[in-house]
C-alpha cells in the first residue's frame, strides 16, 4: 500500500496511485527469486568493499524487473531495455576477462548475478549471438591475429582458439572468414630475401 500524504505528488497521481497501484499482487517469478538471492549472497568474486554497491545493483535490477512487469507488461521475466544493455555489457566485458579460462553458462550466470535463461535472451537480442558463439568468434580472432602478425604454426592457432584439432579449426576459421587459416599464415611470412 503507497501513502502518498504530504509527498507532494498531485492530485492525478495519487488518484491513479489509489485506484491501480495501491496494492497489486503477484507471483514471484525464478528471475526474481535469483536476483534476491544474488542479493542477500553475492558471488565470491565481489570484493568485501563493493558489497553495499552489488548489492544496490541487485536490488535495482530487481526493482527494474517489477517495473517492467507492473507497468510495461512485458513477457514474464523479461527486463527493461536499459537494464538489459548494462547487464549485456557485463556478460561482455566477463566473457572477455575469462576468455582462456573454461566457461559454463552457469558459471557466466552466476558471476552477472543472473539468471541463465536471462543471460542467454540478454545476450542474444543485444549482440545476435549465443554467449557461446561470441567466445568462439573472440578466440577465433585471437588465432587470425597470431596467424597474421606472428607467424604461429596452425596447430599452434588452433590450440588458442580451442580447437584440439587442426582440422576442426580450420573448418571454423574458413566459415567465419572466408578463407583458411593456411592463407592468413602464408600472407604474415616474411619473404624470402634475395641473398638466400
């Protein structure tokens, strides 16, 4: 129940107010219980002195969840815009920080503080990839570029991007740039000199 006395906010609000938003009722829905329960504990990798901020944090996105679901009537579980672009670029910014380390949805989810169906939608509408597509893409470009600028065998670029076989990864490197990685090698070697 909203007491509105003394607040200062106009007759036409606290009528709308007293009429649809007095009181309004409704299930709690998994994202909702995740965000609070990432609330009340947060992840290990928070520092002890940026708890009050996480917390905060949390505590916003579930706000804006409500928000979106009281007012917008958006699909069940589904976050508001601004909120779904600083959540994007958190997984981003993680997936990038933790690009050489072996990563599960979950472990993504829970490092965010949200949920997985949550970061897989997230993720998808803001960039048009998976989490998962993303990372290979990244790693992928980390191999081109050693092919390009360093000279790195294939098995070697294959390896960094993840790949335990040079073929699997040639396969990946051909779909994602229109050639195979034996050409971008080719173009980084130095020439022979004439003297040899």
């Amino acid at each position: 129940m909203l007491d509105l006395k003394g607040a200062g906010h106009g007759d036409a609000l606290a009528t709308f107010l007293a009429t649809h938003g007095s009181s309004h009722f409704w299930r709690l829905d998994d994202d909702s219980v995740r965000l609070a329960q990432f609330a009340a504990n947060p992840p290990a990798w928070v520092p002890r002195e940026a708890l009050p901020l996480y917390r905060r944090a949390r505590a916003f996105d579930l706000i804006c969840l409500t928000l979106s679901t009281l007012a917008l009537r958006r699909e069940e579980n589904a976050l508001p815009r601004p909120a779904q672009s600083v959540l994007g670029e958190r997984i981003r910014i993680f997936l990038l920080d933790h690009l050489n380390e072996p990563l599960t949805i979950d472990a993504v989810a829970q490092a965010v503080g949200a949920s997985v169906s949550v970061v897989q939608r997230c993720f998808k509408e803001l960039y048009g990839m998976t989490v998962f597509d993303f990372v290979r893409r990244r790693c992928l470009d980390a191999a081109r570029d050693a092919l390009d600028n360093r000279g790195v065998s294939i098995g070697c670029a294959a390896f960094m991007a993840g790949y335990s076989a040079p073929s699997s990864f040639a396969t990946a490197f051909k779909k994602a740039y229109g050639v195979p990685p034996k050409f971008r090698r080719r173009r980084a070697m130095p020439l022979p000199s004439a003297a040899e």
